[in-house]
C-alpha cells in the first residue's frame, strides 16, 4: 500500500479497505483521504479531516478550498497536521 511509508513515519495505522468506513471513522481521533466522496460523511460526524496529495499537480477536489479540512501534501506537512490537532 502506498500510503503504509507515510503512516509509518507519521506514526499512524492504516486499515485496509475491506472495514466498514464508518465504523473505523467513529472510532478515529482524525481520518486522512484525498478525492472521496466519504470525507462528506468524516466531516458530519464531527471528525479531523486531513486531506492529503502526494502528486506534483495541485488538488481539483471537493476539498481543497475548504476550511473544515487540513491539506497535506507530503510526509512532513501529514506529521504536521497530525500535531495540530
């Protein structure tokens, strides 16, 4: 998995796609995602949304305007997020 290098270092678990988004969401302190449509249902129930895009090209999704989420666009910024919150 992509993402296992990044959670490593932050210090993070990453959990397969095969849970129950929700109920892995409830039980998180803060939830990382990039392009879905279930960050809209992170944010409802009340959970830290770190959005995180790792490519070169600057982010079109739903989120990358928004001030309910923060933006991570590599190891450090995701540990920095981390640590904010």
């Amino acid at each position: 998995m992509f993402y296992e290098g990044i959670a490593k270092d932050v210090g993070i678990k990453v959990f397969p796609t095969s849970h129950n988004l929700y109920e892995l969401v409830i039980i998180s302190d803060v939830v990382f995602g990039s392009t879905s449509s279930a960050g809209l249902g992170v944010l409802a129930l009340g959970k830290p949304l770190v959005v995180v895009n790792l490519s070169e090209q600057r982010s079109r999704n739903i989120y990358a305007e928004g001030k309910a989420v923060l933006s991570a666009s590599s190891s450090k910024e995701v540990k920095d997020a981390v640590n904010s919150l």
